[in-house]
C-alpha cells in the first residue's frame, strides 16, 4: 500500500473548550485498545516503503511506554516532542503506542488538538496508518464528539433561558466547540481506511460507534455508507440487534425496532453461535414500551416457538409487569397459570410484581395468595416485596407478619430498623397479643446480624419498654422480655424496662419462674434504676436499692442460688455511694463462703474459655460475652488467657468492639482480682491487651489502639507481630506515606526483637506493594523464606500484587506459576491479581479470562471483587460486551452464591455513562438497583454523579448529591466531591467549586461526619481555579496543601498546575 499524504484533512481548532472531564482518583480505563479480530488470517499491510528496523525504532517504542507509566499526559507529549527533535525512527507500531498512551491518559473532556497534530505528522511523514491507528483515532474522535454535543446542548439550553442573547461568553465557547469538527474527522479517517482497504479488519463496536455518533446530526447519508461498509466487511451480532431492538423500543420507534429485527432474523445463521431468546427478549421489551401489546404476547407465544427459542421466564415476566402497571391483574394471574401448567416455572421475578400491585391496592386476601407462592420461590432478592406484605399484614393485624420475618431469616434478609419496630410495636399495642409481640420480639432478634442490629436497636428497644408495658404487671411476661433483650444489651437494660421489671417483680408474689441467670438481670435492673439521675431524691414505688438488693440475696439463698463474684462487686460498688454500714452488711452475707467450698475449676475453665473463642469464631459474639459473664465470671471462675485473647481479637476485627471491650475488661478486672502471681497476672494481661489493640487498629480507631500500645509499654512489653501488623493496617488509614509508615514499623518490631509472623509480612508486603516498592516488598518477601517463615496465598497474592502494581509482567506471572507450583492451597487473591492486571493496567480480555479459567481449574470458588473484574473485562474494555457483563449479575448468583451488591451494578454505570455517554442506560441501571432491593452506597452513587456531572447534567447531579446525603452513612473519601469541583471548575462555577472544598476539613482525627481533604481534593480546586484563570486564588489553595505537610511527590504535581497557570 502506498503511503499518502492527506492535507485534505481539515484540522482541528487550535483553540477549544474544555468539556467535563471525569477521571477519578482510580487508574483509568483504556475504553479504546482494539483486540485483534480473532478470525484475522493474515495481518494488514505495511508500506513496503517503510524499512523494517526493528533495533532503531525499539528506543522510541521504549520511551513513550515508560511515560506511559508515568501516568501524566505532559511527560507524554514532552517525550514525543524530544524523540522527533533527536531523529528517532518512527513506525507505525511507534505511533500507536503513543495514540493509545494518549487515550489513556487523557483528561476526559479535553480536546483532540494535541493528539491530532501527531496524527497529521505521522501522515506528513509518509508513514502509513495501520487499521489499529485508525481505529484508535476513529474512537476517540467519535468519543469527543459525544462529549462536545453534550456540552452545546447545555449551551443552547444556557442561552435560551438568557433570552437568545447575543455574542455571550456561551455563543464564543460553542463556536469554539463546533469548530473542532470532530465527526468530520472521523469521518475523513474511516474513508482513508475504506480507501486504504483497512476497513475490513474494523470490529463490528467500531461501526456501531461511529453510527451512534451519526444519529445526533441525522447524517443519512454518511449512516448508510458505515452501515453499508459494516454489512460488507463484518457480520453484526446478536448483541448488536439486541442493543438497537432495545433503543428504538425506548424511543417509541417500533418500526424501526422491527426493521433490525428483520434484518437480525435474516443474518442469524451467518451469525456467531448465540443465544437468540437475548435478541428476542429485546424485541418483546420493545413491543411492552412501545405499548403493543398484542405484538409482545406474539413474540413470546408464537415467534419464539416457531423460532425454536428457549424461553426463560424473562419474557414472561416483562408481560407480568405490563400487565400490573395498567392494573390488568387478572391477566396477570392467567399468565401465571399458563406457566405453572406449562414452562417455564414462575420464578420470583414473576410473583413480585403480583404482590406489589396488590399490597399498593391494599388488597390483603390476593396479596396473600402472591405472597404464599413467591416464598415457594428463591426470595433472596425479594425483600422489598416481603417487607410490603409485612406492613400490610400489620395493616390487616395478621399475626402472618411475624412468619414474613421468619421467612426473611430463612433467605438470609434481615428486616430493616423500622420494618423491625413497627412489627413489634403493633403486637405490642394489641389487647391480648403479648404472647405475639414476645414471638415477635424473639424472631426479630434471631433474623438481624450484629451490624444490622446496631442500627436499629433504638427501635427496637423502645418496641420493648412497649411490650413491658402492655403486660399489665405480669411479672413472668416482663421477665421474658428481658431474657430475650438482655443479650443485645451489653450496656444494660433500657432505663423504661428495667423500672417496669422490678415494679412488676415487687408487685407479683409468683416468683417460681426465676432461674439463677435470671437474677443476674434483676441485679443488673437494679443497679440501671439506681443510676438515674436523682433517682434518690424522686418519689417512687420502687423500694430503695439497698432494700431490693438486700431482698434478691435472701430469696436466692432460700432457693439455694449463689450471687456470683461480679454481681456481688458490682453490688458493692453501688451501696457505697448509699451507707457504709450496708457496705460492712452486704459483705458479711459472703464471710462464710470458704475456699474449701469451692470445687476446683480449672478444667471447667478450659472448657468453658474454649467455648467462648468457638462462639467467637462463629459469628457469635452475644454469645461469647453471655458465656464469659454467666459461666466464668458469675461462677466465680477466671477465663483462660489463650483463648480470650483469640475471642478478643477475633470479635475485635470484625468491628463489634463494645462486646469485645466488655469482653476484654471482664477479664482485666478478673486477673487483676486474681490470687495468681505478679508474672502470670501482667502476661494475662498483657495477651488480651494485645488483643483489644488489633481490634481497634483493625478498625482504623488509632486513638485507642495507641492507648493500649501505651499499656502494653507500661508492662515492659510490646505488640507482638500480628500487634505491630495491625498498627500499621490502622495508621494506614490517616496516613499519607503507607510505605514509610510500614518500613518504621519494621524497623521498630526487629529493634525489640518481636518475633514476626506471616500475617506481620503479609501486610507490610501489601503497604510496599500499594507504594509499588517493588524491590523493597522482593527483599521481604525473601527474607521470610531465610526465616523458615513460608509465604501463604495471601503472601503470594501480596508480593504479585507488588509486582504487577510496578508493571513486571514477567515477575508476576513466575510468582503465579510458583504459587500454584507450591504447597500451599491458592486462594482467590492472586487470582484476582493477575485478572485484575489484565483488565486494567494491561487490558487484554483474553489473557484475564484465562486466569479465571484457570480459578475454574482449581476449583477455589471466585469472590464478589472477581466477578467485578470479570464485569470490567466484559464492559470496560473495548470491544464492550455488555449483554455478557449484565450475566454475570445471574451467574454470580446462581454458580457461586454471589449475591450482587452496589459496586457490580457501579461498574455497568461506569461503563455506560462514562465510556459510552450513554446517560440513559446508566440511569436505568441505577434504577434496576431499587427494584433488585440491592442497597446503594457511595461507591455506585459516585458512578452515577460523575456520569451525570460529566455528561452535562450538573443541575441532576446537584439533587441526586443532596438525596444521598439523607439516604446512605457516608465516609469521610472526598472522590464525590471531588467530582463536583472538577464540574464546577469545568463549567466556570469556581465559587460553588470553593463552597464544596470549604465545606470539607482537615482534621482527621475530630472529622465527625465531615469529609476530609486529600490531595486529589486540593488538585481539583487548584485546577479548577487555574483553568478559570484565578492564579492567585489557585496558589493560595496550594499554600493550604504545603501546609498539610503532604509527601513532596504529592504536592510536586499540584505545584506544576500552579507554576503552569
């Protein structure tokens, strides 16, 4: 082929506006590297003009992927520049390297100036495209394109609201953005490509984009010349159809939704093998929004069949929710028949839209009949439907929303704070339903998890005093409600039920229903009420403290029950606030109790210590405490140091640090009472001092993990290994430096000689792998194997992680292969590594698949983060397989178990709404999340504003950000915010910008609910600032950041912005 020069080509503005940009904190995708067509036989053609020097092209090649690597698009341009001022050799390979390096490194928003005029020298040099260049210029040109109309449109919207002003800053920035000719361009590059011949290694995505990008202008005539160009070269496929079958049906455009179809059904045996129900689940969905009825009801009933299409309960269910939004109930219901007595079987998805119409309409009888068949299904997905059916039940005061929370706790769903109060507050407050709202108390209680449980158990406590109340004074009612919310309670009973426990326990002479634990709770009861403030001085049916407690200890003694040595200290704390005397009375009770009455203990204690690390580390932590306060420390025994340290530890880390402070004080408050000696006493202590200090660290909870680091000092002692390793895990969380802090805590464990363990390299590996310290994490990970000190999966999975995080390939794939090799079992980490490397810092779709292929070889079951990778390998790299990325919701379910949670569906949003520009499909996904009862956190939130903020839609944006401030705990992350002000500094908003960074802090330790700077944020808003050329108020904000003493290479690159400005 011979190379041609093409100044025909109309150049782009060299002046241009900038459009919003959204890169965010996290790597950037690189949504335009073409995988070579699979069916390709023979490569395209080079200029037999060109010599083929591959030694003297290597050093340019070498150089701009090393600037690549260094992650900033001025190095980039600086190195090209500098490689054509030395004469280096330029290929074509050379070119793309540095076009895809552009791509990836571009501010989204930005214009194509720079990366144009490299192309018009690559064609002034004589050097002829390949189809690979092509299609990376002919992507990001479409890609801009998108960008450039979002913002006119806003543009126009702008003006037309300013009356149609003339000569605005707004008419001089669109004509600015009309010049770059962006499509003309690409249009220019697709038919030198045609010309050249090398249109026909273009995947089908690539036409399609370029058709997307023709149907904003109506360009008739160039569409059909691409689709024409695609119907030579390429054979569309299903998911091709499907895509636009689904688009037209949106518009309301059935007709040309048909015209695909027709076309798809006369190519579908040239087609790829596939799965046609997609295409014709696409076409009933179509029919349904374009309100044709009849057309849907033919699709599933007839065409489908003739077609010899397996029909899913899909189609089916897109009827059921026609017919229920147009209240066609008994349709509804006679389809459901259908499908009972034929196939598919109704499904959850089929019921759920029954039950939902129904429970709207208040209808409780039809209700029930949906509801009784829907728990016959899979329900974990169904919760939203349930928990209506509950409140309808309550509405209808059935006793039947007690059995909906049992049959949530069946599918694993836990009822939420307020569906949990209102189920018990209405027996609560029902003539004669105490035996009910006892039930119902109870199956609360068992249905919700701990983290769950502390959101709610305000509510639920109140729903408790409630039900006490509505025992009119029966004591063994009352008692029951303690019994069951005595567990939960680990600060003591609420104030309310601890009065009406002892007021009906006074007043109801039947007491043969009290155990010995029961006393316990009635001391406790005691000791709440006594705490009230001016309790003493406030007129009250309850007798004194001093009278109660002197009454519980005679009638245990009658009933031969012992007060155990905590209630008995406790006890005694509280009455010498009241009398000395009664101080001297109440310990003269226990004078006869001699040593020899007690029977030896020690293998008990064992036993029971065991018990209570066993219940630790099954998730039970009210358990554990319960065992450790009623059977050791009530029995006057004294908990085993090994396994309450690992209780401790264990429940520490899993965040339930009240229960395991309560645990941990228990047993300080034990040893130190103990007879045992000075030695065996501090080691005691010091093992759960240990253990309550990973807790804290592990939780990020610096402030008192450093006071019991300090307790531990005062012993004469240090953290041991999994101690020091936690430091770190924690500070890691308010530090800058992760590297840094690792090395000193290194250095600090060997200087006292600390005795290091796999999960102390584990982590240090991790933090020098995240600063991709490469060398440093290699040194380690040696030096333990000199320990005799053998690396696990989770070390293997640390040090690959370093290794493809320094961009070592090679390294990364021995480490893989030396871990398999090994005797340790693999775990998914690694795994995920190597998936991950491929999908985002290499992308090959190829290559990541084949490590999950090998995942499958292993048999180790993949994780939540493995299919968001696999999500990413479908949708984030192009050619975007979406239909394939949206399975992998089903399969993670129905596979593995995997139920999908926000940060899946924050992938489908990112992909549509940031790499397609398509606002309308990310929109519908975040949607589908209500719908699927799949709760929505910062990270999918952060997805959906960043597509909204930089597709133009600040003002929607604005209104989802103050919607999810009242709807989800935030943390303290700035990455939304600092989203806002890059918009706001993109479209000249820079005061709303500075109102956003102003409203954040600096204090990381008393942040409270605010959220805290990072350097990014302080990137932003001297961007946004420099771009609006406010240099002084940008150096001010860069004074800020100096002052925060961040790492030099932080603020390096934000005095660069300011420098430039």
């Amino acid at each position: 082929m011979r190379p041609k020069k093409r100044a025909d080509t109309p150049p782009l503005s060299e002046k241009s506006t900038t459009t919003p940009n959204h890169s965010s904190d996290e790597e950037e995708e690189d949504v335009c590297q073409q995988q070579p067509p699979s069916d390709m036989i023979t490569p395209p053609p080079s200029p037999k003009s060109i010599p083929i020097l591959v030694s003297a092209s290597f050093e340019a090649n070498e150089r701009l992927l090393t600037a690549k690597r260094h992650g900033q698009l001025k190095f980039l341009m600086s190195e090209y520049a500098s490689l054509r001022r030395g004469g280096h050799l330029f290929t074509d390979h050379t070119f793309n390297l540095f076009f895809d390096s552009y791509i990836n490194l571009r501010r989204d928003g930005t214009p194509l100036t720079p990366m144009m005029k490299v192309y018009d020298d690559m064609i002034q040099s004589g050097i002829q495209p390949s189809s690979s260049t092509y299609s990376l210029v002919i992507r990001i040109l479409c890609k801009r394109d998108v960008e450039v109309q979002k913002v006119l449109a806003m543009l126009k919207r702008q003006n037309a609201r300013a009356g149609g002003a003339r000569n605005t800053p707004n008419t001089s920035n669109m004509t600015e953005l009309e010049s770059e000719g962006n499509l003309t361009r690409a249009l220019v590059v697709f038919h030198a490509a045609v010309s050249d011949g090398l249109a026909r290694f273009f995947e089908v995505e690539l036409y399609n984009q370029i058709l997307r990008v023709l149907s904003h202008y109506g360009n008739t005539k160039d569409s059909l010349l691409v689709y024409e160009e695609l119907n030579v070269h390429s054979t569309p496929t299903s998911a091709t159809f499907a895509a636009l079958i689904n688009l037209f049906g949106r518009v309301g455009d059935l007709d040309t939704a048909l015209v695909y179809f027709e076309k798809y059904k006369e190519l579908k045996e040239p087609v790829s093998p596939h799965d046609a129900s997609y295409v014709y689940n696409a076409l009933v969905d179509a029919n349904l929004k374009c309100n044709h009825l009849e057309g849907a009801l033919k699709v599933v009933t007839k065409d489908m069949f003739q077609a010899d299409v397996q029909i899913t309960t899909i189609p089916y269910n897109s009827i059921i929710r026609y017919y229920c939004i147009h209240s066609m109930m008994e349709e509804a219901k006679a389809l459901i028949d259908t499908m009972n007595k034929t196939s598919p079987t109704p499904d959850a998805s089929s019921f759920g839209p029954i039950l939902s119409t129904f429970c709207q309409h208040g209808n409780f009888e039809e209700s029930t009949y949906a509801y009784e068949a829907l728990v016959q299904t899979d329900v974990s997905k169904s919760y939203g439907n349930m928990a209506n059916y509950a409140l309808l039940c309550i509405k209808n005061k059935s006793t039947k929303a007690i059995d909906v929370i049992s049959d949530m706790h069946i599918a694993n769903l836990e009822p939420d704070p307020i569906l949990a109060e209102r189920v018990i507050s209405f027996f609560a407050t029902q003539p004669d339903q105490v035996r009910e709202a006892l039930r119902a108390l109870a199956t609360v209680l068992e249905s919700m998890k701990s983290r769950s449980l502390s959101k709610a158990i305000t509510g639920i406590k109140a729903a408790a005093v409630k039900i006490a109340h509505a025992t009119h004074g029966n004591f063994k009612d009352t008692l029951e409600v303690a019994r069951i919310l005595a567990p939960v309670c680990h600060q003591g009973l609420p104030l309310a039920l601890a009065k009406v426990l002892i007021e009906n326990y006074e007043f109801d002479a039947d007491h043969d229903a009290i155990s010995e634990t029961d006393y316990t709770i009635l001391y406790d009861a005691a000791i709440t009420v006594s705490l009230e403030p001016g309790h003493s001085k406030k007129i009250s049916s309850l007798p004194p403290f001093h009278v109660l407690v002197f009454s519980l200890q005679s009638e245990m003694k009658e009933r031969s029950f012992a007060v155990s040595q905590a209630t008995r200290a406790r006890v005694l704390t509280h009455l010498r606030r009241v009398d000395t005397d009664l101080v001297t009375k109440w310990e003269s009770l226990f004078e006869s109790l001699s040593q020899e009455d007690v029977p030896s203990t020690h293998s008990k204690t064992e036993t029971l210590s065991t018990s209570v690390m066993k219940a630790a580390v099954d998730n039970q932590a009210s358990s554990a405490l319960d065992i450790l306060r009623t059977q050791i420390i009530d029995a006057d025994m004294i908990p085993s140091p090994e396994p309450l340290r690992d209780a401790i530890a264990f429940i520490g880390k899993q965040g339930q640090l009240e229960i395991a402070l309560a645990m941990y004080t228990a047993c300080i408050d034990s040893y130190k009472s103990s007879s045992w000696e000075t030695a065996r006493m501090e080691r005691a202590i010091y093992m759960v001092s240990n253990s309550i200090l990973i807790g804290y660290a592990q939780q990020g909870d610096m402030v008192n993990a450093k006071k019991y680091y300090q307790q531990i000092k005062s012993l004469n002692r240090y953290p041991d290994g999994n101690g020091y390793a936690s430091l770190l895990l924690g500070s890691a969380k308010c530090a800058t430096d992760e590297a840094t802090d690792a090395l000193i805590i290194y250095d600090e464990a060997k200087r006292h000689d600390v005795k290091p363990t796999t999960f102390f390299y584990n982590v240090v590996i991790s933090k020098l792998a995240k600063a991709r310290k490469l060398e440093s994490a290699m040194r380690l990970f040696e030096e333990m194997q000199s320990f005799d000190i053998m690396p696990n999966s989770i070390t293997y999975g640390a040090i690959i992680s370093a290794s493809v995080r320094a961009g070592s390939e090679t390294l990364a794939r021995k480490l893989f292969s030396d871990m398999i090799a090994s005797t340790q079992p693999p775990r998914v980490g690694p795994f995920n590594n190597m998936i991950q490397f491929y999908v985002r810092q290499q992308p090959d779709r190829e290559k990541a698949l084949s490590y999950f292929a090998e995942l499958r070889r292993c048999r180790i079951k993949p994780s939540a983060h493995t299919y968001k990778l696999l999500m990413e390998a479908y949708c984030s790299i192009a050619p975007y397989d979406m239909p394939t990325a949206y399975r992998m919701l089903s399969e993670m379910e129905l596979r593995d178990r995997i139920r999908p949670s926000a940060t899946h569906y924050a992938t489908l949003i990112y992909s549509y709404g940031i790499l397609q520009r398509d606002v309308r499909s990310a929109d519908r996904v975040f949607e589908e999340m209500s719908k699927k009862h799949v709760l929505k956190d910062e990270v999918v939130y952060q997805a959906i504003l960043d597509t909204l903020i930089s597709n133009d839609q600040l003002t929607r944006a604005e209104e989802l950000y103050a919607t999810m401030r009242t709807e989800i705990t935030r943390s303290s992350c700035p990455y939304i915010e600092n989203v806002f002000i890059r918009g706001y500094g993109q479209h000249g908003l820079v005061q709303k910008a500075r109102v956003m960074f102003d409203a954040m802090t600096d204090d990381k330790i008393n942040h409270g609910n605010e959220v805290i700077r990072e350097p990014s944020t302080f990137e932003a808003m001297v961007r946004a600032y420099a771009d609006n050329d406010q240099l002084a108020e940008a150096k001010e904000v860069f004074e800020l950041m100096v002052q925060r003493e961040f790492p030099e290479k932080v603020t390096a690159v934000v005095a660069e912005l300011v420098s430039n400005a």
